[in-house]
C-alpha cells in the first residue's frame, strides 16, 4: 500500500487508427513538434507514442487485418479508436465498474504496449468510447 498523496485520474494516452504511420507521422513529429516515445507492439498492431505533455497520442497501425484495430479500420476507417484513463487503483476502477453494471472486455488486467497494467471496458458502456485503464 503506497502513502504517495492520490495523484488522481488522468488521460495517459489516446489511441489513433491508421493504415499508415508514416503518412500522419510528419503532422505529430514536424508540425505540432511532439518527441516519438518508443512502445512496444500490442494486440497485432504496430504502435508508435508521441508525447503531448504527460499525456501521449499512440499511433495504432495493425500488422493484419484480423486484429482488433484491423477490425476497427475496416468497418470505420482511420480515427480515434480508444481513450486511456490512467487511474489511482486499477484493480479497485474495475470492481466499481463491474458493480455499476458495466461491460468489461478484459476481466482480469493484461500488460499493455507501455509494460504496465491494462484493461478494456465495452464501448457499449462507455457512450461508444472504446475506454480502456491502466495503473500508474
Ligand atoms: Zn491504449
């Protein structure tokens, strides 16, 4: 149990889908001047981070059609695909959320493409905002 004051709930990173990096790389990196963040590839997609701040844009490129954001890209082409909240107490966000009734798509935490722990809500719970949480 950590004594740390509570540093509170924060958006750690926004999921973008795309069929190309490269092409909308020189938009985040030239343009708006945001340092690339090395992370690993995650769920059969190619990731790259650009930090704005504290917070990152991850760039989701899938490696195959058949992969979560191959889906997405498929039935609604490029675009936000997932929010990432960076929350207090993971494994307590999602007891809440599974006493509010919400959907869960991953029960249990996974580590995600930054090494940490992850989970996914349904965007069917969330106002179709694909949510997903990871710990500090
Ligand atoms: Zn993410």
């Amino acid at each position: 149990m950590s004594t740390a004051a509570p540093r509170g709930t924060r958006i750690a990173h926004i999921g973008i889908a795309i069929d190309s990096i490269e092409r909308i790389l020189p938009f985040y990196k030239d343009i708006l001047g945001m340092p690339e963040v090395p992370l690993n590839d995650e769920d059969g997609a190619r990731i790259v981070g650009l930090a704005a701040g504290e917070s990152l844009v991850e760039l989701l490129q899938p490696h195959v059609s058949d992969s979560p954001v191959g889906r997405f890209l498929s039935k609604r082409g490029p675009g936000v695909h997932h929010i990432c909240f960076q929350v207090e107490d993971l494994d307590g966000t999602l007891d809440k959320c599974r006493r509010a009734g919400l959907r869960l798509i991953d029960e249990v935490p996974r580590i995600g493409a930054e090494g940490k722990r992850i989970a996914f809500l349904h965007p069917h719970s969330t106002a179709g905002v694909l949510v997903e949480f990871t710990e500090y």
